[in-house]
C-alpha cells in the first residue's frame, strides 16, 4: 500500500509522524476518519547530544510505500467511532503505539 492511496486525513496522520520523529499526536475521529476539522495536538521530543531528531527519509517524497507501522495504525483507525481521542506515540517517525480513549455515558 502506498501513501497517495490514503484519504488525506489519514496521510496527514502519517505526514505529522514523520515530521515529529519522536513524540505524539492526538486528534479525534469523525466517520472513520480522523477529523481535520477540529483542533489537534502533537508534542515532539529532542534528543539531545547528536539524537536523530530530523525527519523521515521519506517525509520529502509525495508518495513512498508504507511500513507495516501505518498500516497498523490505519486499521487501528477504521475500528473507531465519531469523537474518539487517538493519541499516537512516535518513534523514529513512525507510529509505535495507540491510546484510545472513549466517552462512555451513564446509563
């Protein structure tokens, strides 16, 4: 799978990874996808004393094969309902772990 056969939020998800390289994001999800539309967060993470802390090889092409990471990621996504929290840690720039977090009402 490549990148350009991604909806565009879903490769700004991956854009945003490989230009944080370490760190997180966190956005919300609307109708599978995640929602561009509402204010997003990432917090980005400098090693100091020569880490890598540029982006992805990858980051300066329009389109590249995706990892196994993404695709990870992507089907993590397509599970989820409108208004979930995702918060997606990165390593290197690419996704290494998954928090959901879900609203749940009082019955």
């Amino acid at each position: 799978m490549k990148k350009r056969q991604l909806s565009e939020p879903k490769q700004r998800v991956v854009e945003q990874c490989q230009d944080i390289g370490f760190g997180w994001v966190a956005f919300h999800m609307k109708g599978g996808e995640p929602d561009l539309s509402r204010a997003w967060r990432t917090r980005r993470t400098v090693k100091l004393a020569g880490g890598e802390n540029g982006p992805r090889p990858e980051a300066i092409s329009a389109d590249f094969e995706l990892r196994k990471e993404h695709i990870a990621l992507i089907d993590q996504l397509a599970h989820l309902g409108d208004g979930t929290c995702v918060t997606v840690e990165v390593k290197y720039g690419l996704p290494f772990l998954v928090e959901i977090e879900q609203e749940h009402r009082a019955a």
